[in-house]
C-alpha cells in the first residue's frame, strides 16, 4: 500500500463524515412538521417502510444512495432507527426490480434517460443546484436546501472515493502491494491489459473489468477482496483475470455475501477458497436470517 492510497482512503473517509454532518444539520434546519410527517407516513410500517425504499431504489438505481438520504434523516432525528431498517431492507431488494422493469419493458439500461437517474450522473447536477441556492440566495430556506443538496453530493463522492478501504486494510495487514481492477481505461493506464466482461449488478449493463499487466504475474499469489458479492459475476470477472495473468489465487474474502442470491455458492462449488464476514440467508421485511456457518 503506498502513501497515495492511504491518503485516498482518508479522504474519501473524511468527505463521507464531513457530508453526512453537513446534510444532518441542515436538514433539521430545514425539516418543517410537514416533512416529519410524510415520513412518518411513509415509514411508520413495515411494509410500508419496505415499499419505499425499494420503490426509491428501483428509481435511482442505487441502494448506496437510497441508504445515505435515510442516514441523514436519522442523523437529524426525523426518522428512527426502526423506520430506517424498514427502509433500508426494501432499498437491498429495489437493487433487483431496476433490471426486472427495464427487461420488461425492453428498455436499453444504456439509454440517456436510464443513465440520468443514476447517483454517478446526478450528483453533479444536485452539487450544481447545491452551490447555485447557497451562494445566491437570500432567503434561510433555499440556503438550508443548497447545504442539503451539497451535504448530499459530498457524501455521494466520499462513498466512491472510499470504495477500496478493505483491500487497503489487507494489503497493510499481510504488508503487500494492492492492485484494483477499474471499470473504465484511464490516461494513467498503460501498456497491456487483463480484461474480463461482466454483467454489473449495480449498473445494470455488461462492463469490462480491466487491470494492466504490468501490475499482475506469473509470480503472483492473489487475495481478491470485495465488500459484497451477490450473483458472483463480478467475482468471477476478478477470477479470470488472475487466471489470465497464471497468478495464484489463494483465496477470496467478502464483507457481506448475500446467500441468498447463490453467487458465493456457485463460486465454492467449483473449489474456490471463500470467507465472507456475514452471509445474508434470507432477507424479509421484518427479519434479516444470517447463515450461522461460513462454509470456507
């Protein structure tokens, strides 16, 4: 791990913090009895709760973005820790109904339209919205709305800056190097290149997951970490790329696997070392199943 990644890794931290802070208390700034009672409304009930925030999700594409906006409604007290639950177990499900509608209704996941609700494209917008509103206006209120909106896009881009702190962690624990496979070549990327085709979960389309060999051998000896796994299409993209390059992998490690959606053991059918810190059996509105044993 070099200087360059652990500054990233506080950064991105830092921002996260500064935005959920600045968000928070704004919002209890802002929030009138009208709002704290819409939410009410909308959360008081389970399945009222979960509704809502698969119905959010399903429209933002993004369980990352739904849970932050509930985050800071808890952080300014307008909505309990209950209600969030709630929320944010309809949130995990809404990831999956955004690739139902668009496969029904035969729509493009790459169309501009689809591309505009998601958070990587509309943070921008709302930053814009954010700054105009705090810088130019007079009024209390549209200050409190700027904050707001840019409390909101500053957590958005400490979610994405951070995106590597548990590979970081390991490689400073096991005191190796860490390589990350990106979504997109970049300028900074030269020279060959192990590339993977997958179908992403979270941008509902195929990508291609690139890492430039320079970084990864014949020599190599590889521990993939990820922060979730659900289908396993990722995974095995990272897998095939190590094979590619005739590194060795020794193992795979996993916050959070979602066993409910059979990815990981897919992946441990075929013989592949995997540990997950917490594997989801089974997902309701009122009551999350934890795998007791994480076959390894």
């Amino acid at each position: 791990m070099t200087i360059f990644n652990a500054l990233t890794l506080v950064g991105g931290l830092c921002l996260f913090l500064f935005g959920m802070n600045l968000m928070g208390q704004a919002l209890e700034r802002r929030a009138g009895g009208k709002l704290r009672t819409l939410l009410d409304k909308m959360t008081s009930r389970v399945f009222v709760g979960f509704l809502t925030g698969l119905g959010i999700t399903a429209i933002i594409q993004s369980s990352s973005a739904t849970t932050v906006m509930v985050v800071g409604f808890v952080n300014s007290g307008l909505m309990t820790l209950r209600q969030a639950i709630n929320v944010i177990m309809g949130a995990n499900v809404g990831t999956t109904v955004t690739a139902w509608l668009l496969s029904l209704a035969g729509i493009d996941s790459g169309s501009t339209w689809v591309q505009l609700l998601k958070p990587s494209s509309f943070t921008p917008v709302l930053a814009l919205i954010g700054i105009i509103f705090y810088m130019f206006c007079k009024s209390d209120k549209k200050k409190d709305t700027g904050t707001i909106l840019l409390g909101f896009a500053t957590l958005m881009f400490g979610m994405e800056t951070s995106g590597i702190p548990l590979a970081t962690v390991c490689a400073q624990k096991y005191g190796v190097p860490m390589v990350f496979a990106k979504k997109a070549k970049s300028d900074n990327i030269e020279g060959g290149l192990y590339q993977s085709e997958i179908f992403s979960y979270t941008y509902k389309k195929k990508v291609t997951l690139i890492v430039a060999q320079e970084w990864l051998g014949p020599k190599d000896r590889v521990l993939i970490i990820d922060d979730f796994m659900a289908k396993g299409y990722a995974m095995q993209g990272l897998i095939d790329i190590v094979k590619a390059a005739g590194a060795e992998l020794v193992g795979i490690g996993v916050a959070v696997e979602k066993g409910f959606q059979h990815g990981g053991d897919a992946l441990r059918e075929k013989g592949y070392p995997i540990h997950s810190l917490a594997v989801i059996e089974e997902a309701t509105p009122d009551h999350i199943t934890f795998r007791e044993d994480d076959p390894v």
